[in-house]
C-alpha cells in the first residue's frame, strides 16, 4: 500500500467525482422533461445512460447479432411508434443497417464516440444531439 501517496490519491478522487458530477448535472439539464424520449443505436452501448435519464433506448444489434430482416421490422415499427428522430452510431460499427433505418423512418444518422478519453463532453454532446434530434454545432 502507498501509504505516502493517499492524500494525493484521495484528491485525484475528489476531483474526479467533482467531474462526474458536473457532467450529470450538465445532461440532466439538458434533457429535463425528455424521459421517455428514444433514440436508436447501432450497438447497446447507451444502456446506462438511457437508464439514468429515462430515455428508450432500441439498439439495431441484438446479443451481438446483426439484425435479421424480422428484428428490422419491428426496430422500424418500434421507431415509428416512439418518433425516433436520431440514429447513434459508433465508428467501431459499421453503419449500414443504421442507414437502412434512417431511411425507413427519415431519421438522422449522428456519429458518436462514448469510449473517447474526452467522455463528458462527449456524453453532454450526446445529450444536446438527443435533446435538438441532430447534430449541433
């Protein structure tokens, strides 16, 4: 144990959770009023995310499947019901059947990198993308 080094570590805690904090404050600001909004995405990796804001969240992958054209319908028929207005893709995924969806429900494909070292900003911008349903400069 760096018994020599807590105090520092402990600071580096506190300043981290101060982040975190300001982060959250942040996005729930943004997205005051939106629960229950949805928004579809390539991959399930704003599980947590929609969970913490009370948004639906309908990922295009199942159990890290490609769609079969049955599951597409009902992701189509699913978006539709719920005004789903934002594709989130990933630049890991590809974006084909994100493609097709927006098609299908004249949606807008909005690329995004949750895994960034830069993570707030990134998830503050998620949530002004899910709040204006596009891209914002």
């Amino acid at each position: 144990m760096d018994v020599e080094s807590i105090e520092f570590y402990e600071d580096r805690l506190d300043s981290l959770l101060r982040y975190i904090h300001g982060v959250d404050e942040k996005v729930s600001k943004l997205l005051k009023g939106m629960e229950g909004t949805a928004f579809a995405i390539a991959h399930p990796s704003l599980t947590r995310f929609a969970e913490q804001y009370g948004l639906k969240q309908f990922c295009i992958e199942q159990a890290g499947k490609e769609p079969t054209p049955q599951s597409m319908l009902e992701l189509v028929r699913k978006c539709r019901e719920n005004n789903v207005k934002v594709i989130l893709v990933q630049p890991e995924f590809g974006k084909q059947n994100a493609e097709a969806l927006a098609r299908e429900i004249g949606g807008t494909i909005v690329e995004i990198n949750p895994l960034t070292a830069e993570w707030g900003k990134e998830m503050i911008r998620i949530a002004q993308v899910l709040r204006d349903g596009r891209e914002t400069d």
